[in-house]
C-alpha cells in the first residue's frame, strides 16, 4: 500500500491491541412494530438476512459476557470524565503528543508488529464522504441503529473538528465503515482491494485473521507521505452488544481522523486501553479540536507540534496549568 498509514485496533479484554491494518447491538434485540408492507408501498423491502454461523453465534455470546464483565467492573464509562478524574494543560499537551504524533503498530518485515512508533501530525484535509456497509448477516434492527448511531458521532465529530463529513452511499465515499460478523470479514478481502487497489495481502490478511482478542481497526491511507489523508477503512465485529459496538464506533472513527495511538497515561480518554471509558470524553474532544486548529499542519513532527499544543492548550483551558 503506498503511501504512509497508521494502523489501529482495539481489544478490550486483555487490554493488549493486536496487530491491525488499517463503536448497535448483537444481543439487544428489541422488537420493532412497523405496518406492513402494504402500508407503505414506497418502500423497498428489507435486505434478505442470511443465516449466522455457529462460530459467529458463539463470538456473540462470548462478547456478551466480556461487556457484562467490564461494566460490573466500573468499566466502559458513559459520562465523558468528571471530577474523580481531573487533568491539566500539561497532561493535555502530553497526551495529545503522544496519541496523535505516535503509531501503535510498525511494519517490519512486511508485517505489522505493535510497536509504539514516532510519526508525524496526519489528518484530514478534504471532506469525509462516510459510508457504512454492512454484512449480509447483519440484522435490519441493528443496522438501523448502527447508522443512526454512526450518523449521529460523525455530525459529532464534525462539529469538533470544523471538518465536513457527510454519508454516501455511493462509490464516492472515501472513508468506509464495516459493520460485519465473523464469516463475512473472513471474505472482505476483494472488497478492500476493490476500495484500495495494490493494498498487500498481509494487510488483508490482518483483517480476514483477526484475533478474538481484536475488537475492530481502522487504517487511514497518506498516499503522497505528507501526513494528509485520503482514505480510510473502518472494521466494526457484529457481534458486539449495544455497548462495545458503540465504544468501537467512537474510538475507530476518532481514530480514522488521525488520533492514531493510545496512551496508557491518557485520562479520561477512550485512547486508553484500561477500558475504564467506553465513549468519547471531554478530553478526547479537546484532542480533535487540538488536532484540527489552523495551527497544525500535516507532517509536523511531534518537536514542531508541541509549542502548538502548549499554545492551543492555553487557550482551551485557560489558567489551569
């Protein structure tokens, strides 16, 4: 694959990110009443579901009891970070060096090996046209929440960086979600090539192999190495419950926009691979919006990046040091 990219994956039972290439609900299954389809002639009918495998059954059940298990902990948090967990401008700039100039994986030897990797500042410069793909097994149910809740983080995300990202449906998207199950991802491969033509085979392979332990990716492609991006790819399990797929939809798109690493020091933060956070915080807000100021610039090194964010950072959180 020409061109420098990161790559990025999630695995929050071990805490341990295999390597990646590149957050709804398998077990919420709410009932939906609708008229029939007499009732609403203008509709197209729904997709044909196909039939899940054992393995994928199994993975669902699986992922239900790991959900279950870290909120019994306290974990997976939903409130954005409060006072039990302050932070200052000098852990701000820190962590903002550290997620968005550093990579979490290395190419050596034509594989990808996690390994934590200075890079440059990257980031978007055109708009995002987002589209969201789903797997034949996926349920209509869940699709529709999936989109609304994909939908919903990007106008999100969209705000915070003053980067326009809009839905398509058609071939001109240029940053891809996939929401599949197990037998679908194992066979994504031609449509990756398709989307990203002379991507290597050990890229797709990462994808088609990914651990249990690996609970989505994301890889965003620089093909000019100039720390700009064009195109990115987004691989969400299906058979996550509501809250893990949620939690993978936050931190791969946040990712896929060039907060690219994780940081064990990062509070609170969903770039943090302690799980205590589960959806986007108000520190990781700070970080986009640090990320997308017309002071920074594509291909800063993390020494021409800090004096920035120390600036930056004074400004967002005014006197407190």
């Amino acid at each position: 694959m020409a061109g420098r990219r990161w790559i990025s994956g999630r695995g929050r039972v071990t805490a341990l990110v295999a390597a990646a290439l590149v957050a709804l609900s398998a077990c919420d299954d709410a009932v939906r009443t609708s008229p029939p389809p007499s009732a609403r002639p203008d509709r197209p009918e729904p997709p044909a579901i196909a039939e899940r495998s054992p393995e994928s059954q199994e993975l669902s059940a699986y992922y239900a009891r790991v959900q279950a298990n870290l909120k019994a902990q306290g974990l997976l948090r939903v409130d954005g970070g409060g006072p039990d967990t302050p932070f200052t401008r000098r852990q701000l700039v820190e962590n903002f060096i550290r997620i968005a100039l550093y990579e979490e994986f290395a190419n050596i030897g034509g594989k990808l090996v996690a390994q934590q990797t200075e890079s440059r500042l990257h980031r978007w410069e055109t708009p995002v046209r987002m589209r969201v793909a789903f797997g034949d097994s996926v349920p209509e149910a869940q699709r529709d929440k999936d989109r609304a809740d994909i939908e919903a983080y990007a106008a999100r995300l969209s705000r915070l960086t003053g980067l326009p990202i809009t839905q398509t449906e058609g071939g001109r998207a240029n940053f891809h979600v996939f929401v599949v199950n197990e037998d679908e991802r194992r066979e994504i491969g031609s449509e990756l090539r398709g989307i990203i033509p002379g991507i290597s085979q050990g890229a797709i392979d990462t994808v088609q192999d990914m651990r249990r332990s690996t609970f989505c990716l994301v890889f965003a492609r620089d093909p000019q190495d100039d720390g700009t991006y064009t195109q990115a790819v987004a691989v969400i399990r299906g058979e996550h419950p509501d809250l893990l797929r949620l939690s993978c939809i936050h931190e791969e798109l946040a990712q896929g926009l060039g907060l690219s690493n994780d940081s064990p020091t990062a509070r609170p933060s969903v770039f943090n691979d302690d799980e205590e956070f589960g959806l986007l915080t108000s520190h990781d807000e700070l970080l986009l919006q640090m990320l997308y100021d017309p002071r920074m610039r594509p291909g800063m090194t993390a020494q021409e990046a800090r004096p920035v964010a120390e600036e930056i950072a004074a400004e967002l959180m005014g006197g407190e040091s």
